[in-house]
C-alpha cells in the first residue's frame, strides 16, 4: 500500500511489489458500514461515496494541498507524498460505477474461492449479498 511500497521500490533486496493500482486496477480500498448503521443513517453510504469524490477533485484542483494532507496522515511531507502519488491510481465515479455494476461479484468470488483454499473461511459466501453498491454503483 503505498506510500509504504515505494519503500520496496528502490530496494530489490528488501521486497517485491506483486502489483499496484497502475499494474492491476483490482488493487482497491473500501469504505464499509454495517447494515444496522445504514439502516439508523440512511444517507451515510452516499455521504461517503460523495466525500471520496470530493476528495478525487481537490487531487485535481490543487494537488500539492491534497498531498499535504494526505502526507501528513502516514507522517510524509507533501512532496514524499507527491512522489509515491505517480504509483496509485484512484478510481473515479465511471470507474466505480463499471467495478461495482460488473466487475464486483466476479471479484468477490474469485476473492472468496482464494479465502477458501487458503482455509482463512470455511465456505465461499453468496457474494450476491455480501455488499449494497447502490452508493456508487447508481
């Protein structure tokens, strides 16, 4: 996860990165919320959905704010922020909308058959219902 990978990335001796968001746009963060919250803060789940999206224009709009922010999370300057930054890829609301309206089930059982024979579950979950993508997927 960078910025934590890009430690690796001059350093061949100390570790391998197996893929990034460039290399594999599998490679993803989520955002999660039980169904009893959900339930209690009906607008959440889009509130979240809409506060990454603001957070992908502020990228845009004025960068070297965002990577001072960012840095400063995981204890960087902005500009160790800004170099590890070139290494993700964030995905945005079309992107989103395509992974959660095609791509996620397929994801999620592959996932899962992985989980399974890794023995981390005792059996594959009916992905069908594992998550509400309706934040982003409508």
């Amino acid at each position: 996860y960078e910025p934590f990978i890009s430690a690796v990335r001059d350093k061949a001796d100390q570790g391998h990165i197996l893929a990034t968001t460039l290399d594999y746009p599998m490679v993803l963060d989520t955002v999660g919320c039980t169904p009893d919250f959900l339930k209690a803060n009906p607008d959440a789940a889009k509130a979240l959905a809409d506060s990454y999206f603001d957070a992908l224009d502020l990228i845009k709009k004025d960068p070297q704010k965002s990577y001072e922010i960012m840095g400063a999370d995981v204890k960087q300057s902005a500009k160790e922020f800004e170099d590890s930054a070139k290494y993700l890829k964030w995905a945005d609301k079309a992107e989103n909308k395509q992974f959660f309206t095609k791509e996620f089930q397929d994801f999620s059982k592959t996932a899962a058959d992985l989980l399974l024979q890794m023995g981390l579950i005792k059996e594959v979950p009916d992905v069908t219902t594992l998550a509400d993508t309706s934040a982003v997927a409508n």
